[in-house]
C-alpha cells in the first residue's frame, strides 16, 4: 500500500509539473512581451509627463495647473499601456470595462459629496480664480492660499493656524482675493471745533512713512459721516495677510499718538438716557 500510494503521489507531481511546463511553452512568450510591453509604458509615461511639465514651465503657466495635467497624461498613458498588455496575454478588457463602469456609477453614488470636491478642484484648477499665495475670503473665513488640490484647499493665517476648505464650498460661491494683501478699515470720531484737513494730512503722512502699509495700492483717509458728536474720519490701506493684526495695531497706535501730540483729541461716544417719572 505504502509503494501504492508513493506511486500516485509521483504520477501526481509528474502532472503538474507536466502542466506547468506546458503553460510556460504555451505563455511564456506572451509574459514576457507584456513585462517589455509594460516596462516601456512606464517609462514612456514617465517621459510624457515630464515633457508636459517642461512645456508649462516654458509658457510660466500656474504650477499647480501644471502638475495637475502632467499627474493625469501620466495616469492615461499607464491605463492605455496595461490595456494593450492585457491584450497582449490574450485577456479581454471589454467586461472588465463593463464591471469598473458598475463599480464606478455605485461608488459614485456613495461618494458623491468627494467627487462634487474634485470636480470644483478640477474648476479652481483650470479657471485659476486665485494661485498660490493669494490671500482670498469665502465664507467669511480668509487665509493666504498654501496649497491647492483636488479636494480641497489649504489657508493660512497670521496665527498660523491651517484651514481646509472642501473646493465644493469655494466654486460657485462670492470669493473675495486680495492677493497678498488685505484691507484694512478704521473709523473714529473728532470734535467739529477740530480742522478736519489737519487730521486727514497727518493721517495721511503717517501711512505713507510706514514701512507696514503696503504702498502700491493708495491710502483714502476723509470724512466718512456726520455724527451728533462730531466728524466720523474713515480710513482705508492694505497689510500684508501674514502680519495684518499686527501692522494694523502698530499703525492704529501711530495714528493716535501723532494726534495726542497735536493736541487732537478723539471724541468719546455718547448715549443719552431718558428718564420718565
């Protein structure tokens, strides 16, 4: 019994390796031709997208706009290569195309919310309503552009604090994008006994001697109203976003005490209260 059974078990291993042998003469060919196949589709790809990369930076088109097209040519060129290598080892791609389409529409329909975030990627992407380093606000929120993605993108603030901002949130909403400044507005109040045009020429002064307003874009000091206490002086100039508290209180302590030292003073609000007996 014991030869018995050693008998079969070598007719057994004879098979196999019989089958695997004749698999091998049978595709051995055919393996090898999709790894050459494949490995040229690589480095094809490799290429491609490098060239595409190049060519954008030669025209100075956005970085962000350039990795985006040279990661996708790279991503198609590979799909196309491995559909030829299936092929080439005699596998149909038709159902397999068939079986990713389902997959794809069920997967759409659970991720949706993901995909409506690529798609305004893919939007922000190509229109280039703001690059890296702008400074924008939406939704109330602002922050200096550090990163654009599919998905989303990234702000900064002075704090330093990193904010994401899902891209479905910022297409198809009011974008305000200052670049790399940011407006700064103030409002106070000086007696109707005090020159107005004083005020308004020393404030003046002292935001063109500053070295933390930005000077490119024009400085507006004027009247802005009439109020029961005197005159309401507006101010507008732009900061950097990166230091914007901190220049505007700089800046807001200088306008006060070239003031104090001209003997103006700032009128003090007022709230009369009436009562009735």
């Amino acid at each position: 019994m014991d030869e018995l059974g050693l008998d079969n078990e070598l007719q057994q291993l004879k098979g196999t390796y019989q089958f695997v042998a004749d698999l091998l003469v049978q595709y051995s060919f055919k393996i090898a031709g999709a790894l050459v196949i494949l490995l040229i589709g690589l480095w094809l790809a490799n290429k491609v997208s490098q060239l595409v990369a190049r060519q954008f930076e030669k025209h100075q088109i956005d970085i962000t706009l350039s990795n985006f097209v040279s990661n996708f040519v790279r991503i198609l060129v590979i799909v196309m290569v491995a559909i030829v290598a299936l092929g080439q080892l005699g596998i149909s791609v038709t159902p397999m195309v068939a079986a990713i389409g389902a997959a794809s529409l069920g997967a759409g329909l659970a991720i949706q919310g993901m995909l409506s975030n690529y798609a305004a990627g893919i939007t922000i992407i190509v229109t280039r309503p703001f690059v890296v380093g702008n400074t924008i606000t939406v939704k109330h929120v602002t922050g200096v552009v550090q990163d654009i993605f599919l998905g989303q993108t990234l702000l900064t603030n002075e704090e330093g604090e990193q904010i994401s901002i899902p891209n479905k949130h910022i297409v198809g909403e009011i974008l305000h994008n200052s670049f790399a400044n940011k407006l700064v507005e103030t409002q106070f109040t000086i007696s109707y006994d005090t020159d107005p045009e004083q005020v308004i020429q020393s404030i003046q002064a002292i935001l063109q001697a500053s070295s933390q307003v930005y000077q490119e874009k024009a400085c507006h000091v004027g009247i802005n109203d009439f109020a029961s206490m005197g005159f309401e002086l507006g101010i507008r100039y732009w900061v950097p976003t990166q230091s914007y508290y901190q220049d505007k209180y700089q800046t807001n302590l200088a306008i006060y005490t070239a003031l104090k030292q001209q003997g103006i003073s700032i009128s003090c609000p007022v709230k009369e209260i009436h009562l009735s007996h």
